[in-house]
C-alpha cells in the first residue's frame, strides 16, 4: 500500500469515526450540539478532500476544544487514539519533505504496536488477569455488559481463564505478526474481530471505529519496511 493510498484511507476512515461519534452528542445541551455539529462538517469536508490540510487543522482545533469542555478524554482510550491519529495526519499535510511525512505516520504506526503490546503487559503482570478473574469482575459487577444475560458467563471461570490468556497472548505477540504480509493480514482480522466483540458485548463501540481507522497506516509501514530491506 502506497504511503498516499494509507494516508487518505485513513483520513476516509476518521472521517466517518468522528461523524459516528459526534451523532450521539446531538441532543445534548445547545454548546455542546454546536461543537458537534462544526465537527461532523468538517469531517465530511475530510471525506470528500476538500482543502484537506486546513480542515485537519480545525478538526485538531475542535478536538482541543472538546477536551478542554469535558476536561479531559471522557471516552478513554478511544479519545487518546482519535487525537493520536488526527495529529499525525495533521502532521504528515504540514511536514516539509516526503522523509517527514514518513515519520509522522510511522509514529502512528509505532503507537498502535504499543497500543496493544502494553495492554498484553499490563494484562500479564496482573494476577487478576492470569487467574482469569479481572474478566469475572467485569461481567459479574462493571456496568459495561449490554445484556444482563451476559453476566452469567461470570459463573464460568474455565471459559473466562482461556479467553483472559488469549487475549494476553494475542496482544504480546501483535508485533510479531509485521513479519509477513499472511501474519500481519490475519492479525488485523482477529484485532478487529476482538474490538467488534467488545462493541457488542460491552458498547465500546468508539474503539471498533477508530482502531480500524489506524490500520492503513500499518499496511503501508510493513510494505515500507519490505521494501527497505531488498
């Protein structure tokens, strides 16, 4: 995948995240529907390609807004990666040369790696995760389950032990799979799988839309790499 190919697969893809998550935010109080609604213009000015660089540098703008307003990233990690990918990409349509923009999407790449490398290490080092119990807590007593059915996994410990050290397994060994273009496709096809189960099972649906929207810049930094080394 060609570095402007990825570039604007993204942008096409935040476009859309961003429009996802501002909908929600429409009934709220009229300063906050007004963020919302500059939002969703610009993110369909995003999509279409027009005066791309400038209207990535509102988007940033609005998004410091935002934070600012709700004091803080209120949707965690989802927020923090939306941020993460606008400035890069923000980044790239003001850097100064070809090697620049390389750099500002390469970190982007470097953080989705350690976005779930540190996630697996965290996991493995709690002792609630490799007994499988922090997964027993989520279900049993978290407000995240969409389903009160759900609940009754928690009385299954063997079911949420293997799923707690797949999880730990699969995020450790993500970096892994940059070395083939088989491994790195099927790695992306499980993460993405992983991120949709959680928007099912525990509304997290912010997650879904805006780590996929990082994909395309691994694609490209994998393809970058085979071709530095022939």
């Amino acid at each position: 995948m060609s570095l402007e190919l990825a570039i604007r697969l993204t942008e096409v893809l935040m476009g859309f995240s961003f429009i996802q998550q501002s909908i929600e935010h429409l009934t709220l109080f009229t300063h906050e529907r007004r963020l919302f609604l500059i939002r969703i213009i610009l993110s369909l000015l995003l999509i279409i390609g027009f005066q791309t660089a400038w209207t990535l540098l509102l988007l940033l703008l609005l998004s410091l807004a935002i934070l600012h307003r709700f004091q803080g990233p209120y949707n965690g990690g989802a927020d923090r990666m939306s941020l993460l990918i606008l400035s890069c990409l923000t980044l790239v349509h003001f850097a100064p040369s070809l090697r620049w923009q390389e750099v500002a999407f390469g970190y982007l790449v470097i953080q989705l790696i350690l976005s779930y490398f540190i996630s697996g290490w965290v996991k493995v080092i709690n002792p609630d995760w490799r007994n499988g119990q922090a997964l027993r807590d989520v279900f049993q007593f978290s407000a995240y389950p969409v389903s009160e059915s759900l609940r009754q996994w928690s009385k299954s410990p063997r079911l949420l032990l293997s799923m707690s050290w797949g999880v730990i397994l699969f995020e450790l060994l993500f970096p892994f799979s940059l070395l083939s273009s088989t491994s790195l496709t099927f790695a992306l096809v499980i993460t993405a799988s992983f991120h949709f189960s959680n928007a099912c099972l525990f509304g997290l649906n912010h997650f879904f839309w805006i780590w996929i929207t990082a994909y395309p810049s691994i694609l490209w930094f994998q393809q970058r790499i085979f071709e530095s080394l022939n």
